[in-house]
C-alpha cells in the first residue's frame, strides 16, 4: 500500500497479468514467463530497471537505417549484460527494456556496464551521425 514498492509477487502477477511470453525473455533464454513469475514470486525483493535510448525518436527519423543498426547493437549489448548480471528481461517496447534484478548490486553494476559499453563501442559513422549519437564521444575527445 501507500507508497510502498511492489514485493515479488506483486510484480509477477502484474507481469503474468500484462501477457508477457516465453519470447519475451532474453530471446526465449530466460525460460518461458510461468517459470519466471515462479522465480519472482519466491523472491523477497527485486530490483526493477527500466532503459531507454535519449532521442531515439528524432534518430530514427534522420536514418531509419542508421538507427536499425544502432538499436540492434545496444539490443544486443543489453542482453548480453542482462545474462551475465543475473537479470531477467521481462519486456521490450520499441529501444525500452524491463528487466528485473533479484540483487540490487546485480542491477546496478548492470546500469554502470552497460553506459561504458555504449559508449566504448566502435559505432559506426551512420550511427555516430544521428542526433544524439556521438555526442559524447566528441565531448570526451575536446576535454
């Protein structure tokens, strides 16, 4: 109640409720989402992480093309952190991932990863040319 986060249980049902499925899960890695609303419901707690791309919308507009690849790249990178950090990807809407820690140390050794994989990734110039895209690389490079 009140103000309170959500225990495990409450977050499985919720899940369970919104239709997740079995491809929903790193791919189909993680199991299919009765297993995975089994897990969460015998966790104590759980740690929920919510990405999004920064100006993914004006990207995808300059360079459909440009943004496919670069989304297929941090696709890639996040689900590959999310299996080695103990995560579990609950869903994806468009470049947006939900996915559930059950170690709050897991998660947030995630979220340092995952920024310094993106930006240490060898992006292609059609990527490094979209809005938002590059920037910091640039800035780094001036300091």
């Amino acid at each position: 109640g009140g103000g309170e986060a959500p225990h495990a249980e409450e977050l499985a049902m919720m899940f369970a409720d919104r239709g997740v499925h079995g491809d929903s899960f790193s791919g189909g890695i993680m199991g299919d989402a009765a297993n995975t609303c089994a897990r969460l419901r015998d966790a104590e707690h759980v740690i929920f992480v919510v990405t999004d791309l920064e100006g993914s919308t004006p990207a995808s507009n300059a360079s459909p093309a440009g943004y496919r690849q670069m989304q297929e790249v941090h696709d890639r990178i996040l689900r590959e952190l999310i299996t080695l950090h103990h995560g579990q990807e609950i869903n994806t809407q468009g470049d947006s991932f939900e996915v559930v820690f059950r170690r709050a140390h897991h998660a947030v050794v995630f979220c340092q990863e995952v920024q310094w994989r993106l930006l240490t990734e060898p992006w292609s110039p059609k990527v490094l040319a979209l809005p938002h895209c590059g920037q910091e690389l640039r800035g780094a490079a001036s300091s």
